[in-house]
C-alpha cells in the first residue's frame, strides 16, 4: 500500500434547507470523523474539509415554503450545521458554506477554465417552463410519477422512494411545484459537459485503478457497491451533462462567457467545487498552500457520502477535475448505504426522522451513546436500521456492563489497595492471561495487547469502522478477564506481588482503551483518561507512539503514577427514556413505565409457596466469563460462570436475546442448588435468573451493585 504525504478528507456538503438527522449522520460523517481523529493519532497530514451546500433549487422551495429569502434560509440552516457536528464531535478542520465569495470565485473560475480551453457543448433544448409564473423550472420544482416505481411524488432528477436518477422528460404526469399546473416544453440553451467523451478513462480508472496506464487507486479496496454503481452507468453509456440552469439562486455563470445572463452554475457542478473552495480558505487560515492537497499526487483524495451522491463524485466531477487538469483524483469514495428508523425508510416529509439537534437538546450527556450505536450499526456495506431498543441495549449490555463495567473495576481496586497509585510490576510474574492462558508473561499480555490494537487499526485504515468498534470492545473483555480469570480482590491475599503485576497490566489495558477510543467516541476518551490523572489527547501521533511502546514491551503509566476517584463512564438507560423518545416518534404522548415489572399484560402469579420452600432456594452472585452457542440449538447459550469460590458451566436459553460476546462480564444471579441436568449433552449446574416481560422479552436479574461473586442472595 502507497504511503501518502498529505490526506485530504471530505464529507457531503448537507443541503442548508432543512436539519441533519441521524440517518446524515450515518451516511458521511461519523464514519469520516472516526477515520480522521485515527489518522490524526497516527500522525499523519490530514484536513478535514466541510460545508453547507446552500444552491440549488432545494433552498428556493423552501424559502417559498416558509416565506423566506434564500439567504436567510441557508443562514438559519448553516448556523444549525455549525452547532449540531459541534456538539456530536464531528472534528472538520473547516466548515465552509456555498454562499461564501470565495466560492462563488473559484467554481467561477474552474468553469472559465473549462469553457475556454473548448469542454463544454452549448446546446439547445426543451425544458419545462411554467407559464403561469413566467419561470423555467429546475428539476426539484418538477413532481410527477416515478418511470422506474411509480412513486407519486418523485422530483425532476432523482426519486426518493427508489433512489433512481432520470431527466425532468422522463416523469410520468409531471407538474410544476410552483403553480401545481402542467409545465409546457420551451427552448433553453445551457453549456453541457460531454461526458461520453470521457467514458474511456473513466472505465479504465474505476475498473482498473489507472489512468493512461499509471496507477491511481486499488479498485479491489472500493466498496463492491460502488464499483457496481458506477459500472452500471458506464456500462448504460453515459451522455451530456447539463452543467448550466435558468435560475435566480446560485453561482452566476461568469459574466465573461457571451451568454451568461441568467444562468446559473448547476448545483451539482458547484457543491463539489465548494470542498475546493474550503480548502482554500483553510490554508489561508492557516498559511497553508492549499494546491498541495488538491493538485500534488502525494496527497490522496477521500470522499465520504451516502449511497445517493455516488455517480457525481466517482464520475462527474472527477471528469470534471481531470477535464481542467491540474487536480488529483479521489483515492476512495468509501459511500456508506441508507440508515432506517424502526423498520421504515426515513422520510423528511412525513416527520419520520430522529433529528440529531433535538436528540443532542433531549439527551445531551448521551452523545458517545449515539455515536457507538451509530458507528455499531453504520450501513457501510447495506441498509442498516436504528432502533430506540438497539441503542438502549448497546448502552447498558455493552458500554456500561463491559467498558465501564472494566475501567470502574480497575480504578476502584487500584485506590482500594494501593491508595490510586499504580503498582509495580514483576515481568516474570506468571499468572492467567487475558485469553485465559496459565503461565502468562507481562511482556507477552502486553504484545497481545499490541495485537489486538493493530486489528482495530487496520479495521480503521479499510474503512471497516463497525469491525474497529468491535475490536475496542473485545480489549475491554480481555480487560475483563483478565480480572475474573486471576480475582486480584482474592489474590491480593495470597500472592500481593503477582497482584500487583495483574493490576499494573489492567491499568495498561485502561490507557489503550483511553487512547483506542478517541475515534469513536472522543468525550468518553476524555473521561477514561481523566481518570488515569492523564491529560486529553491532542490527536497529534499518540496512538502510534503507543504502539510502538508496546512492540518494545515498555509500560504505558508508569509505576507510582497518581490515578484519579472513581467515575460511572455510563449510566444505565431506563425503558422510560425510550419510551419518550418513540412517542415523539409517533406523535403520541409517552406510555409511562411502571417502577415495578408488573403491568395488566404481565403473567399471572404462580401458585403459593412456603418460607420453608423459599429458604431451600440458595441464589447467589455471579459473573460470565464466556459464552457460546449450543450446536443445533439456536436458542440455547453455554455459560462459564465464576461463583467466587468454584466456574461452572450453566446453559440458559438467552440467545435469541444476548449475544455471546455482548455478555462477557456480565455479573447476574445464579440458582445454585439446582439438580444438575444435561441439556444437549451439557450437564448445566444451576439457572441464571432472568425476568420476562409482557412480550416475552428476557433481561437478566441484576445482582446488587458491588456485591462479590459468590455472595448469597437471600
């Protein structure tokens, strides 16, 4: 793989006429921000270039709408952008808008260009004009009947119910917007890019990386997607592309080009041009040389968008950058596919949306929350779906029962035994590793932490960022087990020295996981590291001194290091939160949550029982160290439990409900006494207590907070 000087990363330029939802969110910019904030901690030049796009006829429909101008649409819209990546840690080192001069200077500029070196057609053609109010009409003041679904309600250039892209000509029963009476067909000239002309080198450069025979780009790195897409085009033949329209709103055709009255740049022809634009203003800013990241081939170029915007940016405006001819072409256009919402397509129109703005007013100390269950669920590969219910679950099963549920432990036990400093280690020391090896080693649990990093690295550095969140949560269940195999809080009895290694190993493990999770979910970064007495990270290089700290056996936090107090990364989420936020999904007033499990729907009482019955029941503490599935028994999951005193093996019938991995470390309530039976050939010893609720949805029967394994329930 080519090692670049420079990166220059983008993100869909969002239309500044109405708010960011989640499903914006999922599509180019979180998985933009966790590639960026690695990059950066690997020490490499990267900008990170944003903005509004604020052209178009999309801002003109909804200035009418809301009986507006233009400007103060893309105003409002622009300075909620600003505030709302600010506050869900979205880290662009610009973000520019469309509207600013400097644009309109260099999309004018890039069009001079073109125009004067002979690459565009001017042609005359039919388009729909309105009579009624005396306008042309651009393609989104034209709705009609889908050629490809039969969707209604389809635009002029894109469907929305298919995602298919056409000509205004092809509606079925088209309409003008403004008027709602049948457009007629009048004569317009426009400048046209001819891209048939560039179809040769476009095949050449998205099947095989090259351009004229030199290398480009691996294709076999590009999603399977978006080769498919846009061979799908190629192989349809492409054709002129109208890079001019007749519109009031927008980046006036540069008044030097015989013609140019009334005519506007297309919108799809300046929003790409805005990332340009940016990045010119962020090099002035900075006293940069911004040519360096858009016309040096030591720099590499990387779109990230969702599934939609695939065909402009991986064939009309490179054929745009190479008809000017000085600029590089994008390396990788990573698009991510669609987002849904609780088993439906998200629908702006019908209000069908989680907002991100008012997520971030609703539950603003829950934002690491949304980007972990965002990130875990990123459509990067197919249409993914958020649900309420999956973003609780992710928060407490995962960020509070395993990663909190770790760094807590370790804060805790290091301030209870060794007064918050972290203890000296023996690295001959044997002990049981992570992995749940006798005889461990402290250079080689450090060299599988290693290990374990480079995985999520490479996750990262292949755009495969749900496999890098995985690999951050499986260091924590290493972190775990660590604990449960050798119970340090026992062992510090016993054997004080080798206690000591266990737990300088766990601090270890607690600093990687501060440093590891800055891409993902950076105030949570911040907190993990406050808590080792540690300053933030400046994303300047820290993760790859990291790793080389830990290929050379060296300790992360030194010995004698103060740590800090205590602190619940995560807070469990209560069924009521979900309940509130589906209801102003629906519309409906919030069902309150009872405070106890019993509701009209739940199950009758069992028959009456004896104290002398209840006192035989001996219920106790415990903890899973692993689980698996049960061969042929898709709802059966193997349990290794720690009772404290004696692991057993318990088969419980969750799976349909947890995930093997998603249940490591979890501490739950244990049946002890019960007879010992086979079940598919597993002799279980015991019942793990779980409640049931009125759908017949199991969760497991919290034991008390910080009560030890094998503690009695009574």
């Amino acid at each position: 793989m080519r090692d670049f000087k420079r990166y220059l990363v983008t993100s869909a330029l969002p239309y500044a006429n109405g708010p960011l939802h989640i499903g914006h969110l999922a599509g180019a910019y979180l998985s933009a921000d966790v590639y960026v904030r690695f990059m950066r901690l690997m020490g490499k030049d990267i900008v990170y270039i944003g903005g509004s796009d604020e052209h178009g006829a999309a801002i003109t429909m909804r200035a009418l709408k809301d009986g507006l101008t233009p400007q103060e649409v893309v105003d409002k819209y622009h300075d909620l952008f600003v505030k709302t990546f600010e506050k869900v840690g979205i880290s662009f080192d610009i973000y520019h808008r469309t509207s600013d001069p400097l644009h309109h200077e260099t999309s004018q500029d890039i069009f001079r260009t073109l125009y004067k070196k002979g690459l565009f057609t001017e042609e005359e053609s039919e388009q729909y004009y309105d009579p009624e109010v005396n306008q042309f009409l651009a393609d989104r003041y034209i709705k009609g009947t889908c050629p490809k679904c039969a969707n209604p309600d389809a635009y002029g250039d894109q469907c929305e119910n298919c995602g298919s892209t056409f000509s205004p000509t092809e509606l079925i029963n088209p309409r003008s917007v403004l008027s709602g009476s049948e457009p007629i067909l009048k004569k317009t000239k426009h400048w046209y890019l001819p891209l048939n002309d560039h179809e040769t080198w476009l095949r050449e450069w998205i099947e095989e990386g090259t351009v004229d025979g030199v290398f480009k780009h691996y294709p076999d790195e590009w999603k399977n997607h978006v080769i498919g897409q846009c061979k799908s085009w190629l192989d349809g033949g492409l054709q002129p592309r109208a890079m001019t329209r007749d519109l009031d709103w927008g980046v006036d055709v540069p008044h030097d080009v015989p013609g140019h009255e009334g005519k506007k740049l297309y919108v799809w022809l300046d929003a790409p041009i805005g990332y340009i634009s940016a990045t010119r203003q962020w090099a002035k800013d900075n006293g940069k040389k911004w040519e360096k990241y858009w016309k040096d081939d030591d720099c590499q170029l990387i779109h990230f968008i969702g599934k939609d915007n695939i065909v402009f940016h991986c064939l009309i405006f490179p054929a745009v950058l190479k008809a000017h001819g000085d600029f590089v072409l994008p390396y990788n256009v990573p698009a991510n596919q669609f987002m849904n919402l609780e088993g439906a397509k998200i629908s702006t129109s019908r209000n069908w949306a989680v907002w991100v703005h008012e997520y971030i007013e609703d539950l603003p100390d829950k934002i690491d929350e949304l980007r972990y269950c965002m990130i875990k669920n990123m459509p990067e590969l197919k249409d993914t779906e958020f649900t309420w219910k999956s973003w609780q679950d992710a928060n407490n099963n995962e960020l509070v029962a395993n990663l909190a549920n770790f760094i807590n432990r370790v804060v805790v036990l290091t301030n209870k035994y060794y007064d918050g400093k972290v203890p000296a280690f023996d690295e001959d020391a044997s002990f049981t590793g992570s992995s749940g090896d006798d005889s461990e080693f402290y250079d080689s649990e450090m060299l599988s932490l290693h290990d374990e990093l480079q995985e999520l690295c490479q996750s990262i550095r292949t755009f495969d960022f749900r496999s890098g969140l995985k690999s951050l949560m499986d260091i924590s269940t290493k972190g775990n087990q660590l604990l449960q195999y050798n119970e340090p809080w026992k062992l510090v009895k016993e054997d004080p020295e080798t206690t000591k290694t266990i737990m300088n190993l766990a601090i270890q493990y607690v600093y990687v996981l501060g440093v590891a999770a800055r891409p993902f979910m950076p105030e949570t970064s911040d907190k993990i590291l406050a808590l080792l007495n540690l300053k933030p990270l400046k994303e300047k290089g820290e993760l790859l001194k990291l790793l080389d700290k830990l290929c050379e056996g060296e300790t992360l936090v030194k010995a004698k290091h103060q740590i800090g107090e205590p602190l619940h990364l995560f807070s469990r989420i209560d069924d009521s939160v979900v309940a509130t936020q589906m209801a102003k999904l629906i519309k409906e007033e919030p069902t309150p949550v009872p405070a106890t499990t019993a509701t009209p729907e739940s199950k009758p009482l069992r028959d009456p029982i004896t104290y002398d019955d209840f006192i035989k029941m001996d219920m106790r503490v415990a903890t899973i160290l692993a689980a698996e599935k049960v061969a042929n028994a898709d709802k059966l999951l193997q349990l290794t439990v720690d009772l404290g005193f004696e692991q057993r093996t318990v088969v419980s019938g969750i799976a349909n409900y947890y995930k093997p991995e998603e249940i490591i470390g979890q501490k739950v309530t244990l049946l002890a006494n019960l007879a010992p039976r086979k079940i598919k050939g597993i002799e279980s010893k015991g019942m793990i207590l779980m409640s049931e609720n009125s759908d017949g949805v199991l969760k497991f029967v919290a034991a008390p907070a910080g009560a030890e394994n094998g503690s009695q329930i009574s």
